[in-house]
C-alpha cells in the first residue's frame, strides 16, 4: 500500500495527530472521569497515541544513528512503540485506581524490556 519511507511517515504522524485529537475531545467533551463510557475511548486513544509516537521517535532515531535495513527499523520502531503505548495505558490504569508506586513501574519495564530482549 505504501510505497516509500515518506509515505509510511506521512501515515504515522497522520495517525498519531488523528489520536491525540481523538484524545484531546475525549478528554474534552466526554469526561472519562465523570463518564464511565468514555473510559474505553479514553485509553484507545491513549494507547493509539503513544504507539504512534513511540514508532516515530523510535523509527527516526534508528535511522539516524544505526544502520540496517528500513524494514528491520519498521519492525523494531512498531514492537517498541506497542510496548511503549501498553506502558502507558498500563501506568493510567493504575494511576486510575490509586495503585502505582514507583517500584511498581520498574517492574513494568522490567517486563517489557524482558519481552523485547526475547524478541530481537
């Protein structure tokens, strides 16, 4: 479907814009605090934002400062920036219901830096 690196670009900023207004008027207009409905809303946004992110910052900085092939830096770039968006929705829902600690969170990444060592 895409046909160059400009374009899968074009659709991940455009994407990642698209989910922090998704974010944004959910915050906004539905009240997730208030709003039990919105919640889903809430971190599907959530999530989709920091995905799309974490892939961009990830996608640009490898290939900048590493070598390889794009599509090895495509895949590392969306495996990361899933992790980084479940990080994130993981971190609020907690936050959400007053269980985060810090050491909490460590271990969340621990986790997820174990998963992705076991994947590369």
């Amino acid at each position: 479907m895409f046909s160059s690196v400009k374009s899968h670009y074009f659709a991940f900023i455009l994407g990642t814009l698209l989910s922090l207004a998704s974010l944004a008027s959910t915050v906004w207009y539905l009240h997730p605090v208030k709003n039990s409905i919105a919640l889903p809303a809430y971190y599907l946004s959530l999530f989709l934002f920091f995905t799309g992110f974490g892939i961009i910052f990830g996608l640009t900085v490898r290939r900048a400062f590493f070598e390889g092939t794009y599509i090895k830096h495509l895949t590392a770039s969306v495996r990361q920036g899933v992790f980084l968006g479940l990080l994130a929705v993981i971190t609020f829902l907690l936050l959400s219901n007053r269980l985060f600690h810090w050491w909490v969170f460590l271990i969340l990444v621990f986790i997820f830096f174990i998963i992705e060592f076991l994947l590369s």
